[in-house]
C-alpha cells in the first residue's frame, strides 16, 4: 500500500546514508534497511515502534489522496505504479497479437483511462439496466434479477460463492453467507456513537446523490435513500457481527436444497438456484437465520423498497467506472471511511481495476517485468528454513501431547508453497473487451468470473489456483487447501532483500512466512486437519491448555487503546495476534541457525539480532494511519494497527528481550506468567 523510490534507488540512496559504523568490526556496506527515522531519545524497551520510527512519524505526511502511508503501504502504491508501466506499454504496443491476454488488459486499460468519453456517456451504461429493474412486478421477478446481476458479477441481497466444502475439502460446492449491506458491518447500522451517526448521515447522503445524478428530485431521493437504509438495516438485524462470523463451525451449516426449500419457501429456491445456473443437491449455509430472516423480508418489505435496493446496489456497484459526478458522490462517502482528502489519481484506480478483472493477464505481464527468479530460489531456502524451525518448536512445546503434537507435525509438513504466482493462468480469450465501453467490459469479466466459479461445482478443487493476484503486496494462508501462498508484489523491500543479509530477510519476509504458517494452527486454523478438512485432531487437554494460552493474548491486545477511548478488539484480532507472535518467534529461532546471528558484526551499530527486530519494525510497520481509516480498522480489521503489530508480538519474544536487554520495569516487559508462548 505504498512505495516511493524504486528497488534499486533505494538500496543505493539508504547504503550512502546509513554507513556509520560505531566500532572499527568489519561490516557490511549498502545497508538496504532504513533506519534514518529511529527516535533514539525512546527507550527500545519501553516503546519499540517509537524508537525505530518516531522520528519519521514526526516529519511524514500522508499524501492527500491515501489513508495511509508507510512501509507495507508504500510498497503496495509501488506496485500499483509498477501495473502502471506494464498496461502503459501494452496499451500503446501497435505489434501487440490480436486477442492475446496482453491485448486484452491493454484495451481495458485503454477503456478505462478514455475519461472523456466516460463523462460523455454519464449515466447512460447503467440505465438499461435501471429500468429493467423497475419492471420488478413480484417476488419471483425480484429473485429473478437478483440471479441475473450474480452472473454480471454484482451480489445482491446475500453473498454466495464456490470453494472447498470445509468438511471435504477436495470437492468444491456452494457458500450461502449473508451478505447484501452496504456500510462495512453489521454494528454499523445501530451504533449511536457520533462517529457511526456520521457515516451513516454520509452513506445516506450518497444514496441520496446516486438517486438525484438518476434523475430523481431531491424530495423523492431522500425518501428513497431512507428506505433503503430501511431495507439494509432489516438485513443487519439478523446479520452476524465480524467476531461471530470468525468462528469456523459456527458457520457451516451443509443442507440439503429441499429441506432450504422447504425451510425458506418465500425466497422461491429451486427457481433461484435455476436462474443462477447452480446445479447442486447440497450447499452450504454460513448463517442460517439470516436466511429465515432474508424469507421473511422478501415478503414484508414492499417490493418498492426492494426495487430501490437493487437500483442503488446497481450504481454503486458500477459508480467508479461512470462519470465524474458518480466518482466524487462515492468519494464523499468513503472518505468518512478512510480520511483521504482528494481522489486517487485515475490510473491508479484504472490499474486496480484491472488487477481486480483481468488478473491473470496483468500477472503475466508484472511477472514478466518485476519478478527475477533467482528471488523465488531464496524465498523457498527461507520458506523450507522456517518450516523445519517450525517443526523443532512443535516437538520441543512442553505444553501439547505426543499424539497432538504428532498430527501438528503432519499438518505442518502436508502445507503446500506457493511462491510468485501461479503454475497455469486463466484464460480470458472468451471475454470480450472493447476500448470504448467500460461498463460493458466489466460485466463480461463479471460474468467470466461467475460462470468460472459456478463450473467448479461438485469438481474437484484445483489446488494450483490463487486467490490473490501476482502484484498484491500480501500473503495468505488458505485453511481448506493448507497452503500459503506469497505472491510476487510481497517479495521486494522493505519485507524481502534480493540481495539483503539474513537478519533483514528473516525479520521481515521470515515473519511473515512465519505467521502464515502460524494460522493453521491459531485459533481458527487449528480445526481443520492435514488435509484442510474441518476435524477435530486435538485431545481435550490440549485444546484447553491451547485456549487458556490464546486467551491470554486476548487480554493483552485488549489492552492497547490505539485512539481515543477505542482499544484493540482481542477477540477480532485473536487469530492475527496468535500468527504475528508464531512468525516472530519462529523466524527469530529460524535466523538463530543461520552463521549471521552468531557473529558479532555490526551493521549501522547494530548487533545482527538488533536488526532482525529493526527490519520489522522500521521496514514492513513504518506507517503512519489517518484517524479514520484507524477507527475503519478497529472495526473491522481481523489485523492489528502497524504499532501493535511490532509491540505485541515482540513483548513476548524472549529474543527480543536479549538483543535489547528488556528487564522488569521496562514498558514492554511482561512476566513469564503472562508471556505468551503458544508456538
Ligand atoms: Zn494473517
């Protein structure tokens, strides 16, 4: 989410800066780490995040058009400038082949920088579609236009999609969750804060606007914009909050069709799942009283309301792609969200889109340019070092069972790797892509993507697939196929140094893939078994002595209040918590069997465990948050901010306490009985 000198620049320009070197050891020069924003007069002790970055977060301002700048965010804005220089060149290529993927991005890059003809069309692309919406005569047309927007990529009403079943995770079948809001959760709807009364006066607002740009008189409009906010808060009543929703059993419910049809007559099943082109017995149901309420209200709201859902859940859906007016009524609204003072520039926005609906062709092309393989060798050196580190901790764990720790180990070694991108790409030839009709474009991948979702049906799953694009500056670990995937956009500074020591290296990129590994065993991951099945695989004792310890990792991130009155929610956090710790913990022991941290060179005046706990917090969490997107997070965020992400983990890392000699009485000391060490 962020960047601002490229790769090589930047090793250049911090090796001139950072070279002082406090004794006359040899050391290493071209220190790619940037440590020129540390605060030394903050004890590392007392406030680590402080001390590495005080300094920088005293003189940084957030560019205008960001919620957020920094490290990990920098270098998810490189990326997108990255996107940028790739559709640039193909867009302009007059030798590219006709109908290859690299023509396709190219033309949708095309559609979607011609600015001047979308102003020109104004609301013209949608209004077809408005108006078939209007024709809405009963409840059976209803769902018949809820299915038909599913196949141009929209999701109305619920969220439905295809994946492993969590309790046979080689067949994929359907998901029925809830799903059909527009504000970011349920809570959202009924909190009477003056924060959550102003986003939700403001997500009125835009409602309202949406209806006034489609023609509507301000009166109607307002009116309008009040019943669907009637409609959706109808919809959270029964919705679950995102603590509930992180409860894996909890939310899987397989049933039979026939007993949903004959549980939810209303909704009219067997013609939905027809409509929708969904052949299948069996489905999957998150939320199951959201559905008996979702029974209800197809009847008790006025089909009117409905109608007025469906329009606004239509333009906003496809609001970015129209005119000017339609783009600055959702920014007016999302910055209430995320505290940007000016829209993001349109290419920005333009190579997003095309990452989000054309993924695999611009992950060709950004691989082609961007992804060395000599970075794949060492990632999977480092990868295969933190697994087998891994391994030694759970056999060494003096709290879990030999049978436990037995099925830990199989887990922990059946998980796949999967590095920079994937195997085989998708094939887009069948999408048809014109340079001058962008909302026609977007729904002929919307409708590429559903109907590649709904062939997967009753197949078997397909364990080559990603689920993030190849220039995302993240990483995942996916339960029901335990795997971990670390694409291509992750693999540069400030969490992997091509050409960087093992300290930097292992404290950055080692945690993350430390804490992707952790998540199949926090407190989530740990239901599902080797083979990514929902099974119960732990003996009781163990699985209580697991939750008194994660329990106490609750607590302490109940602990952080991060603005205002507002604090970390423990439980929200709790599986992110337990994996950030994991990855910190594991990485350190991974870095001690490397010969770097047994020598006692110093970089920049740095013992090489003192830079291993640096490169985390002045590389990967330097960030500095606007107040809003702040809040936005703490709401609904599964993560920690960036400060709690260095704090947390590293007051429970014996390693850290050594390198920076942390004693009782220091802010971040906590004593071995509430130390946590889970893995
Ligand atoms: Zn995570």
């Amino acid at each position: 989410m962020y960047h601002s000198l490229k790769p090589l620049a930047f090793i250049l320009i911090f090796g001139a800066i950072v070279s002082s070197c406090k004794n006359n050891r040899s050391s290493v020069n071209k220190d790619p780490l940037d440590l020129t924003g540390m605060d030394t007069s903050v004890r590392p002790q007392d406030d680590f995040f402080d001390y590495a970055n005080g300094d920088w977060l005293k003189k940084t301002t957030i560019p205008a058009s960001l919620p957020a700048w920094g490290g990990m965010l920098s270098l998810a804005d490189k990326s997108v400038a990255d996107m940028r220089i790739v559709l640039d060149s193909v867009a302009k290529d007059k030798n590219i082949i006709p109908g290859s993927y690299a023509q396709e991005a190219g033309d949708l890059y095309a559609a979607g920088m011609d600015s001047s003809l979308v102003e020109k069309l104004g609301i013209s692309p949608v209004q077809a579609d408005l108006d078939r919406i209007n024709t809405i005569k009963n409840t059976g047309d209803l769902m018949k236009e809820v299915a038909l927007e599913y196949s141009m990529g929209l999701s109305p009403l619920f969220d439905f999609g295809v994946s492993g079943d969590a309790k046979n995770s080689a067949v994929n079948i359907c998901y029925f969750n809830q799903g059909g809001l527009g504000l970011p959760n349920r809570d959202y709807y009924f909190q009477n804060d003056s924060a959550a009364k102003k986003i939700r006066a403001g997500y009125t607002q835009y409602i309202t606007k949406l209806f006034e740009l489609a023609g509507e008189d301000s009166v109607a409009a307002i009116k309008v914009a009040a019943s669907v906010l009637a409609t959706e808060t109808a919809l959270a009543k029964n919705s679950r909050t995102p603590v509930a929703l992180r409860d894996p059993l909890a939310n899987y419910h397989k049933m039979a069709v026939a007993s949903l049809v004959k549980s939810n007559p209303n909704v009219g099943w067997i013609d939905l799942l027809s409509e929708m082109q969904i052949h299948a017995d069996t489905v999957i149901v998150g939320q199951p009283e959201f559905y008996k309420s979702l029974n209800n209200l197809v009847k008790s709201v006025p089909l009117n309301d409905w109608k007025n859902y469906l329009e606004f859940h239509f333009m906003d859906h496809f609001a970015p792609y129209l005119n000017n007016a339609f783009v600055q009524a959702r920014f007016d609204y999302a910055k209430l969200l995320t505290g940007q003072q000016a829209i993001e520039p349109r290419w920005k926005r333009m190579c997003r889109m095309i990452d989000d609906n054309l993924s695999d062709a611009l992950g060709q092309l950004y691989v082609q340019r961007f992804f060395p393989p000599e970075s794949k060798k060492r990632m999977l050196d480092l990868v295969n070092n933190l697994q087998e580190t891994f391994a030694e901790r759970i056999k060494g764990l003096d709290w879990m069972s030999d049978s436990t720790k037995t099925k830990a180990l199989e887990k922990l070694n059946a998980m796949v790797k999967k590095i920079g991108y994937p195997d085989k790409w998708k094939d887009y030839s069948s999408v048809h892509i014109s340079k001058d009709s962008l909302v026609a474009d977007l729904r002929n991948c919307g409708h590429f993507a559903y109907m590649y979702a709904i062939g997967k049906i009753g197949k078997p799953v397909d364990k080559s697939e990603w689920y993030m694009t190849p220039p995302t500056v993240d990483a995942y670990y996916d339960p029901t196929q335990n795997d971990i995937n670390f694409p291509a956009g992750i693999l540069q500074p400030p969490f992997f140094y091509k050409n960087g020591d093992d300290a930097i290296n292992y404290g950055a990129i080692g945690i993350v893939i430390g804490h992707e590994m952790t998540h199949g065993f926090d407190d989530e991951g740990r239901h599902y078994d080797s083979n990514g099945n929902l099974k119960d695989w732990w003996t009781p004792q163990d699985a209580k002595r697991f939750t008194q310890r994660a329990d106490l990792i609750v607590k302490q991130y109940e602990g952080y209040t991060v603005l205002d009155s507002l604090h970390i929610n423990g439980k929200l956090t709790e599986g992110e918590n337990i994996a950030d710790i994991g990855g910190s913990i594991i990485a350190y022991a991974a870095f001690q069997r490397t010969p770097e941290a047994h020598k006692d060179t110093l970089i920049d005046g740095f013992t090489p465990d003192q830079r291993f706990f640096l490169s985390l917090a002045a590389g990967v969490w330097r960030v500095k948050y606007r107040p809003a997107i702040l809040r936005t997070m703490l709401l609904n965020n599964p993560h920690s901010p960036a400060k709690y992400r260095v704090i947390g983990p590293f007051s429970d890392n014996s390693g850290f306490y050594k390198a920076f000699n942390v004693k009782p009485g220091d802010k971040m000391y906590r004593p071995d009985s509430i130390r946590v060490s889970l893995w």
